[in-house]
C-alpha cells in the first residue's frame, strides 16, 4: 500500500507539478476520500473533513481578506477504479478577494466516478476567481458530475473557468446555476474535448435578478471520432438595465453530434441580452494557410482546435 506522501507525489506529478507547495502558498490535496496535504493562509479557513466516499465541509474567505496568492487545490484518484464524491460549502464574505486554481486529475481511471455538489455565497462586494483543469486517462472510463449553486450579492463578482482539454472526457455532466443581485457580475466559460465516444452535457444558468446585473455564458467544445455534446446556456434578465450575452462554439470533426440550445429571456423593457451559437467543422480558411506552410490535415485540424480551447 502506497503512504500519504507517496500518493502525494503521484498526484503532484500527475498535473506536473513535481515540487510541493511553500508555507507561503495556500493549498490542498485530495486522493479519494484522503486528505494528503493541508496549508491556509490568515483570512482563509478550510474546514473540511474525511467521508466514506471523499470529503465534506466549507470553505470561508474573511471580511476584507484578499488573498494575494492563488490557493491551490488538487481533487484526484490515483486508482483505476472507484468514487469521489466532494460535498463543498464556499463562501467568500463582504470585500474579500481570492483566486482558486483546482485540478481535477484521474491519471488512471478505468471505471471511476467523480461528483461534485457544492454552492458559493460570494458576499457584497466579493470577488471570487475559479480556474478548474481536468486531467484525465486516455480510457474514457469515467464519469464527471459536477453540481453547483451561485449566489452573487450586491456588487459581487464571480468568474469560472472549466478546462478539459487533455484525455478522454468519458461521461461529462456539468450543472451550474447562478443568481444574480443588484450590480453583479457573472462570467462562466467552459472549454472541453471529446474524442471517440465521450459524451459531454453542460447545463449553465445565470438569473440576472438585479438591477445593472451582468452575466456571460461562454462555452467552446470540439468532438472527433463519435464523440457527443448537448450544451445549454440559458440566461434570465429581469432586474433594470441588466445585460447578459450567451456564446457557444462547437467545433465537429468525422462523426461527432453537437447540439447547442441557447436560451435568453427578459423580462423587463430595460434588459438587454444577445446569444450567438455557432456549430461546424473547422475554419476551411484557417485549414488552407496551416496546410499550405507545410502541415498535414490531421496536425492542422488539431493546432485549430487546440488554438479555440486554450485559455487565452
């Protein structure tokens, strides 16, 4: 049986971070339903503890805190096989200010499963950053089920961002839910690659509620091989002047199936939302001038698409 820092060091090498964190970093590691490694900084509390199944708890940044440096967290399962399920309370309170950088990492899945329930409070004037990697095996054996429920109070700020872009997706089901107060400000954007027979879900609502409330849903997705994704933006604006826009990009290669529904509604005359949705092969253009200096196809069809999902 592998010890704690042994797990430790896989996981860090998994995501290519082969050196630990300082005193100085705020960080967290998680294989399983271990906790491997710990460290806060003052202003931030992690209160989190072991279940059957993965870890539960809550996650706090103090009144006033800003966190200079981003606190790091790594969920992974070092195993072929198994459960994960993470149970998360965040809450950043009245102007506090952090970053979050998490990978999620399955280096070996074969038949694993990966869930994720959890709900943010970001307080009046708050401002919380959420950069997720995912790293997954090249098997496709796994499920992904993320769940999350947003509450952006008066003159808050939340941003998300959700990466997979290296291995196979397996089963991807992404839910977020977000409502929005006065002066608020909503960004999510996703960026996902399905190959083979991947089958990727992604559901992001955003409820402007307040009056001069402001939401982006942006979703970038290629397929290849037989690969699948239904993707739905939904945006509701009824507060004042609030203004929203959705944008979804698929890109489909060989026998993939892309289905994009964006929704907007507003319900009042001073609200303001636009969508644009756009599913297709690769720019023939781009294809043309990548292949006239010299690439193959297949390198120049890849170098389009990694250039539409990496983060800019």
């Amino acid at each position: 049986m592998s010890t704690k820092q042994e797990l430790l060091d896989e996981l860090l090498s998994s995501i290519k971070t082969h050196s630990h964190y300082s005193t100085e970093d705020a960080h967290m590691e998680v294989d399983g339903n271990k906790i491997l490694a710990q460290t806060t900084v003052p202003g931030l509390i992690m209160d989190l503890v072991e279940t059957d199944d993965g870890i539960e708890g809550e996650i706090r940044v103090k009144a006033g805190i800003k966190i200079a440096k981003p606190v790091h967290i790594c969920f992974g399962m070092i195993p072929e096989n198994g459960i994960q399920i993470i149970d998360l309370n965040v809450v950043m309170e009245e102007d506090s200010e952090a970053q979050f950088l998490t990978h999620c990492t399955f280096p070996n899945a074969i038949n694993l499963e990966h869930r994720m329930n959890s709900s943010v409070t970001v307080g009046p004037g708050a401002r919380y950053t959420y950069f997720e990697r995912h790293i997954h095996s090249n098997s496709g054996g796994i499920q992904v089920i993320p769940k999350t429920k947003i509450y952006l109070e008066e003159g808050a700020q939340f941003k998300t961002e959700f990466e997979l872009i290296e291995g196979r997706v397996g089963l991807m089901d992404v839910d977020y839910d977000a409502v929005c107060e006065a002066d608020s400000i909503l960004d999510m954007i996703t960026r996902i690659s399905g190959k083979e027979t991947d089958f990727i879900k992604i559901r992001e609502a955003g409820w402007l509620k307040g009056n001069r409330s402001r939401g982006v849903l942006a979703s970038s997705i290629a397929l290849r091989g037989n690969a699948k994704a239904e993707i739905y933006n939904e945006l509701t604006a009824d507060g004042d002047y609030a203004q929203g826009h959705v944008d979804c990009k698929e890109i489909v290669q060989d026998r993939g199936v892309a289905r994009a529904v964006p929704i907007v509604q507003v319900n009042n005359p001073k609200a303001h939302i636009t969508h644009e949705a756009a599913i297709g092969s690769v720019d023939s253009k781009q294809l043309e001038t990548l292949m006239s200096r010299g690439m193959d196809e297949e390198d120049a069809v890849d170098m389009i698409i990694q250039g539409m999902l990496r983060k800019k």
